[in-house]
C-alpha cells in the first residue's frame, strides 16, 4: 500500500514537472516584450529632447501638445543614426517603421491640419499650423503629415528646484514694504534698470525689422526667440533668426505702410510738446522719482517731530498771562434789548464828549 501510495506521487510530481518547465520557459516572452517597449520609451524621450528636431506647439482638440513634421522625423533619423543605439536589437530598422512602431505604443500620434484652404492673402498653407486634428490612418507618411508626443515629458531637475523657489519669491514680494530702505533702493534700481532693457530691446526690434521690410521686403527679427513660450537658454540668446520660408511681401503694400510710418513721424513732430512743457513733465516725473528715492523713514520721523509744537511749564504759563493782557485790552461787548451789539468803550467816550461841552459853556 505504501508503495502504491509512494508511486501515485511521484506521477504527480513528474506531471507537475513539465507544467514548471512550460512555465519557465513561457516567462522570458513578457520580459522581452517589456523590455522592448522600455527601449523605445526611452529612444521617444531622447528623441524628444534631442534640439536637433525641430518641433512646435499647437492645439489638439483643446490640449497644447508639441508636434514635428513627419518629413523633418525622417531626416533627423538619418542624419543621427546614432541614436537607434538605443533601440539594441532594432537599431536596424528604417526610419518608417521606427515611427509605426512608436504609434502602435501610443508614443506618437498622427495629426492633420484642421484649415486645409489657403487663406485670403496667401499663397500655400502654414508651414506650422496652430490647430491640429487627429487623423483617421495612424501610419506614419513624410508627405504633410504631423506627428504630436503624447507622453508627459520628463522635467529637468533645475525646473523642479525653481518650483520650489517660486512660493519663496511670492512671500518675499510680499514682505517688501518691510524691507530695509537700502534694499529698497536696490530692488528699485534693478528693476527699472530690467524694464527699461526689455523695452529698449522690443523697440529697436521693431525698428529694424520695419525698416527692413520697407527697403528690402524681407522679415528680419533679431532676438526671433525672445517672445516665445517654449524656449530654452541657448534659443532664447539667438541673435539671428532662421531663414525666412515665406514669400515676400508686394511693393505696393511695402509702400503704403513706409507713407504710414512717414505720417506718423510728422504728426509726433507737429504735436510734440514744446521746451517749456516739456521741462514741466519732466520736473514733475523727476519729483516723484526723488520722493520715492529720497524718502527715509528716519528723516520722515525727525521732519514729523520737527512739525509738533513744544510745551513746557514756563510757556504755559506765559500764554496764560499774554492771554488774560490781551482779554483785558479788548472792549467788552453786550447785547441789548433790541438785539444789537453795543460796545462799553464807545459809550465812555460819549459820556466824556458831553462833560467838555458843559464845561465849555460855563
């Protein structure tokens, strides 16, 4: 019975053997498929913060995204063919197939622009449209296609800090009026010193792209990147802009806003204000900026102290006696039964008046 039992077992086993080993050997499939699927998360998330792929922003259906052009995918692959490393295994696939597989994992989807006619004034379609719209074949194409990331891209740790920096900022601001007045002189003097640097630079921007566009009929901006949302440090500094894909404007609109810009020059000089007013804006800009500047909460004390009176026992009573003297030498006045006011002085003089009559006609 024993062995019975025994050999009852070992089938057991032996049958539960094979079940371990299919088991086994069933497990590497999902560790490979994980593992792939991190390698091209990984080669998306190098691919999106490599700055040699050019990308914008846009809209999609009420949510910013940042999208490439399928063409510009394409070329980057093969100018940086270093970077399929990443991939290990498929390193060798085309630039095509790399994009459908990041498709098939969601990483990308495709767009399609949602004005498809050309605007009045134009000649051919935005190079970068602002509104996006999904498009219904999720394959990739080089031909007007877009493609948007639809994974959240990883900050970097200097934007993580600033975060943190940012409540810190909003209290200090909010402690400025407890500030010492040093500080807030300096604080004063660096911020003026910044607007004045922005305003500066937006105005000869301004300049130069206007008076370019009047004598050349080219868009030239220097500082290109300096309104724009996303830019990083290097971009921001660019002092050159890229090449202008656009057609050029036509002479007789290049020549109809040189009139305007000649009007109004003419206008600024006929109404601007002459010295004498213009001396008097200037006091009065310049006597607000001393106010702001000169003023210290110790002179602000002493000038107050200085403007209150100074009572001691000596004056006090030297007020009162010039007080009763002065009382004493004013005529005392009453009213009578008519209601009218009679001084006693006048009458004194009457009586005396009629006394030398008599005395004169004796």
């Amino acid at each position: 019975m024993k062995k019975a039992g025994a050999d009852k077992k070992k089938v057991r086993r032996s049958s539960a053997a094979p079940q371990n080993g299919a088991n086994s050997n069933s497990d590497p499939a999902p560790k490979k498929k994980a593992s792939n699927k991190d390698v091209f998360q990984l080669f998306a998330e190098k691919l999106r913060d490599h700055k040699g792929l050019v990308s914008r922003w846009a809209v999609l259906q009420e949510t910013r995204v940042e999208y490439f052009r399928g063409k510009d995918f394409a070329s980057f692959l093969r100018n940086h063919s270093e970077l399929k490393d990443i991939l290990e295994s498929d390193r060798n696939l085309e630039a095509e197939d790399i994009a459908n597989v990041l498709l098939e994992k969601n990483l990308l989807v495709r767009c399609d622009r949602v004005v498809k006619t050309v605007r009045p004034g134009k000649k051919k379609l935005s190079t970068w449209p602002a509104h996006l719209e999904i498009f219904p074949e999720q394959v990739f194409s080089e031909n007007d296609a877009f493609f948007a990331w639809t994974f959240v891209k990883r900050n970097p740790l200097w934007q993580t800090l600033l975060s943190f920096f940012w409540p810190v900022l909003t209290l200090a601001i909010c402690l400025f009026p407890v500030y010492p007045h040093q500080c807030k002189l300096l604080i004063l003097y660096c911020c003026a010193g910044v607007l004045l640097l922005i305003l500066s630079l937006l105005a000869v921007r301004a300049l130069v792209f206007g008076a370019i566009w009047i004598t050349l009929g080219k868009r030239v901006w220097i500082f290109p990147n300096i309104l724009a949302e996303e830019a990083t440090l290097k971009d921001l500094f660019r002092f050159w802009p890229p090449k202008d894909e656009e057609e050029g404007p036509k002479w007789t609109s290049r020549l109809f806003y040189a009139a305007v810009a000649a009007l109004v020059i003419v206008l600024l000089r006929h109404h601007a204000p002459d010295e004498a007013a213009r001396a008097r804006y200037q006091k009065r800009v310049s006597n607000i900026i001393d106010d702001v500047l000169e003023w210290n909460p110790r002179l602000a004390l002493s000038g107050m102290m200085d403007k209150q009176p100074v009572v001691n026992s000596t004056d006090s009573n030297d007020n009162i006696t010039n007080e009763s003297k002065t009382s004493s030498q004013e005529p005392a006045v009453h009213d009578d039964e008519d209601g009218e006011t009679i001084s006693m002085q006048h009458e004194d003089e009457e009586v005396t008046g009629d006394l030398e009559n008599k005395d004169d006609d004796m």
